[in-house]
C-alpha cells in the first residue's frame, strides 16, 4: 500500500511540533504514492502543496481501460486542486518558503 505518509510520519509529526502544519508533496509517481501521501495529509489536517512539475505518471492499460501519462497526470491535478491539496509548479513553491 502507498502509504508515504505513514512511512514518514515522524517528519510530519516534527513538523506539527515546530508549528508546520503543511506538507509539500513531489514525487515522480503521483499516480499512487504522491497521490494518496496527500489526501492521508490533507485528512491530517495538514495544508497540501503538490508540485505539478514535480510529479508524473506513466500510462495504463488494464481490464478497466487505458489513459495516457498525460492524461493521468491532469486528472490527478485536478482532483488534488478540487479537494485535498493546492496544486503549483516548483518555482511558485519556492517563492512561498
């Protein structure tokens, strides 16, 4: 299971401790585990930064269908951006720290 936050939860859990109640999110595998490191975060609450160009996917083919790298990647954006996290690109994440 991609469970990214749990494995590393004594560095979120210092975080809190020093009064950081955010987790920024970039990995190159957002299809599982950067994906689902943000919503265990966001249901945390943590405020979630998911770095757009950080990020990637690779495309799929199974029994349910196919999707492109590309399109699996935005639809994971954007469902980041409509509930669990603020999508950015790392220069604007950067400006922010």
């Amino acid at each position: 299971m991609p469970r990214q936050f749990h494995r590393y939860g004594t560095s979120c859990v210092a975080h809190r401790e020093r009064n950081r109640d955010r987790h920024d999110r970039g990995l190159h595998d957002a299809d599982v585990a950067s994906d689902t490191t943000a919503r265990q975060a966001f249901h945390r609450g943590y405020a979630v930064n998911f770095l757009s160009d950080a990020t990637g996917t690779l495309a799929v083919a199974n029994a349910a269908g196919s999707v492109t790298d590309e399109e699996l990647h935005r639809a994971i954006l954007v469902t980041q951006q409509m509930r669990f996290a603020r999508v950015m690109e790392t220069g604007e994440w950067i400006k922010g720290i």
